[in-house]
C-alpha cells in the first residue's frame, strides 16, 4: 500500500499555483488552473485533481495554449448573451472573468447566456455550475472535448465525452448539482484504470476493430460508448451541435483534427447557460426553491441520494482534516515545481 500525505486545501492550492508560475503561466491563469484542480482533489475527483497538471503543462509546452494570455469580456450592452475571448488561454480564468457579468444579465433578464470562444477546457464543470449557484442561479454548462467517443450504431471515434451539468441553488444547503461525461465514464477514468494496471468494467469501450473490451490500452487505441446507449449518443451530439457548432467553435473531431492527439487538453468553447427561477416562476402559485425542496426531500426520502452528495461529503472532510495525496502525487509536484516544463515530454 502507498504512503500517503496530508497537505491543508491552503498549502496544496500554494504548491499547484506555484508549478504553473514557474511553467510559465501568468497570475490570471495560474491561480484559476490552481482552484479547479485543488478544488477536484478536496472533493475526491481524482480524475479531474493533481493528476491534470501535467496534461495542461505538456499543452502549454506543445504551444497548444497560450500560458500568458489575457481573456477578453464583451459584455454586448444588456444582451442576453455574453462573450469571452479566452485568447487562447485555459477556460477557467475566462469564465471567472464573464461569471459577475452572466450573473446580474440573468438577474435580470431571467436567462442569459455566457460563450466562451477559443479556450483549453480540461477541467470538470461543476465549478462553474457552483459559481451559478452561488449567485442563486440554475445552470446548464457544457462544452465538447475531441473525438474519442462512437456515436451509438458507430465504431470510430466521433464525439467528444463532452460533459454537460446542471445546478439549482439551495438556501442554506449545498446546492443539486449533477456533471458528467455523456460517454460512460470520462477518459480521465480510463487512463486512471491504465496507470493502476485495472482492466475497465464492461460497457466501457470497444477496441480499434470495434470488439468490447476492458483492456485501458485497447480503449485508448479504439473508442468510448456513450452513455444510456443512444440517448447518451444524442445528448453528446446535442452538445457538439450547441458549444461548438452554434458558438462557432470547433468540434470534437475538428478539436482532435488541430491537436492531432488526446495526450494534450482540447481546444474549443464552452456554453453557460443561468436562468433566474424566481424569474421564470413569476406570476405561478408556490416558491420555485420551496417546491424544488418537496422534490429533492422525496428522492433522498426513498433512500437515493442526490448526486453530488458524494462530493460534498469528501469536501467537508478535506476542509476539516485535509487533503491525502499518495507518495508518488506528491513526489509529482515536487518534481513538476523543480522542473517547470522540463518536467513533461
Ligand atoms: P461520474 O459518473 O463519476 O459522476 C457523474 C455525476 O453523477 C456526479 O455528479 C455524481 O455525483 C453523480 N452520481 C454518481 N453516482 C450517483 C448515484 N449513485 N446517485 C446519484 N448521483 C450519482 O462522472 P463522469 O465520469 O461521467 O465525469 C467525471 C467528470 O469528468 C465530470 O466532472 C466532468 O465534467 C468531467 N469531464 C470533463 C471533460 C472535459 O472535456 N472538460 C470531458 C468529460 C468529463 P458525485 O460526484 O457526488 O458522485
Ligand atoms: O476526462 O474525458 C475526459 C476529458 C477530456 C478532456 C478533459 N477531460
């Protein structure tokens, strides 16, 4: 068994901030990178945590992303829909930049919506669907990533494992929050399963002639299923057609097209989208919140759980105890912090 280290959400966010500075990336970028990948590793999501940087540091070194770069806010004079140029930076400081603007439209308006033009996205998305419901909003956030995916009847890769999540806030509670890749795990998890020599579960992937298999390498080589068979296949096809066609923005396969590989983060858009429920629910009898709380109380009431819930358990946890990295994570950073781009092939 691998030793493992405690480090405060505090010192972790000081070291991964600390490797970006010295790759290079500026103060903007740096810290935004540094909160979603802390955040993942505090909230148990190690397909989305530490393990990242090095993924986002090879981009950066192949000159596939901009590490200095500056993001741009059109804020479209009291338009529904707001834009940020991320200027070939990551995604996450473009979004921190549109967030108050896409807030206080959908205040307002009752839905608005926030693009996000030629940006690196390698993150989960449910930081941004917190940061809706923080400001009290209900949220759609999707993006696609690049070709790895068959569409369901296919066997070639085609559609990203673009995620799509949702938010709804609650007073005084974490709020309903659900991410997830739309093939049936996200290809983190696949190269999870290939680092610790585990074969995949069944359903996850066919090889490069189109048979199933549960070899992580075969996976890689061949293509992902959707989830939900083809339900899943017209929610990621939903998605390339909305946060890449519609926004004009690649695709999945346009995305695999200009990186020519899925070693380096994707290149593309992303699509927010805040609705105001109290907006939407003017005029209709009962409290959109009140009535949201029937709901969510009858669903843990039959003994589910709320999707999520995982999530924030291993949250409180980390916040109160901190956060376990293993050996070889920690020697990561050290190695990643001494080396800077040298590190990464
Ligand atoms: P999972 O299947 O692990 O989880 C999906 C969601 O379902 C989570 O909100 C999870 O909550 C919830 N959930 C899981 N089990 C249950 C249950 N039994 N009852 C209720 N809810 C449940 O996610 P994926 O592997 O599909 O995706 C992982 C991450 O990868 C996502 O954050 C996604 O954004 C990210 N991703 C990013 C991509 C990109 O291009 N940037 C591409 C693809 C994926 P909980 O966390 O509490 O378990
Ligand atoms: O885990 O599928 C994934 C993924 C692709 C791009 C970023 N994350």
């Amino acid at each position: 068994m691998s030793e493992t280290n405690t480090l405060t959400i505090a010192a972790l966010f000081e070291r991964v901030e600390a490797i970006f500075l010295k790759a290079g990336l500026n103060a903007v970028q740096a810290g935004a990178l540094a909160r979603v990948i802390v955040a993942g590793e505090r909230d148990a999501c190690k397909s989305h945590g530490v393990y990242r940087i090095e993924g986002a540091l090879r981009t950066v070194k192949a000159g596939k992303v901009k590490p200095d770069a500056v993001p741009a806010l059109d804020a479209g004079e009291g338009s529904a829909i707001v834009k940020v140029d991320a200027k070939g930076g990551f995604a996450n400081p473009a979004f921190e930049l549109g967030l108050p603007v896409l807030a206080e439209r959908a205040r307002s308006l009752g839905i608005a919506a926030l693009v996000i033009n030629d940006c690196t996205h390698f993150s989960a998305l449910w930081p941004e669907v917190e940061g809706l419901t923080g400001e009290g909003l209900a949220g759609l956030v999707m993006c696609p990533s690049y070709a790895t995916v068959a569409p369901t009847g296919g066997n070639k890769p085609l559609l990203g494992t673009n995620p799509f999540a949702f938010g709804w806030p609650r007073q005084n509670k974490p709020p309903y929050v659900f991410d997830f890749a739309t093939s049936v795990a996200a290809r983190g998890e696949i190269e999870l399963h290939r680092r610790a020599g585990k074969p995949l579960p069944e359903g996850w992937a066919i090889d490069a002639e189109g048979n199933p298999t549960t070899d992580p390498d075969a996976a890689l080589a061949g293509a992902m299923l959707p989830f939900g068979g083809h339900k899943g296949s017209a929610i990621g096809t939903m998605v390339e057609l909305l946060a890449g066609i519609m926004i004009g923005d690649l695709t999945s396969p346009e995305v695999l097209d200009y990186l020519g590989t899925t070693t380096l983060a994707p290149f593309h858009g992303e699509l927010i989208v805040a609705f105001s429920p109290e907006k939407f629910a003017a005029g209709r009898p009962g409290n959109p919140f009140a009535r949201a709380e029937i709901l969510f109380e009858a669903i843990v009431g039959q003994g589910a759980r709320l999707p999520s819930q995982r999530r924030f358990v291993a949250r409180a946890k980390s916040e109160a105890e901190g956060v376990v990295l293993n050996t070889a994570e920690i020697e990561q950073l050290e190695r990643l912090l001494a080396l800077g781009l040298d590190a990464v092939a």
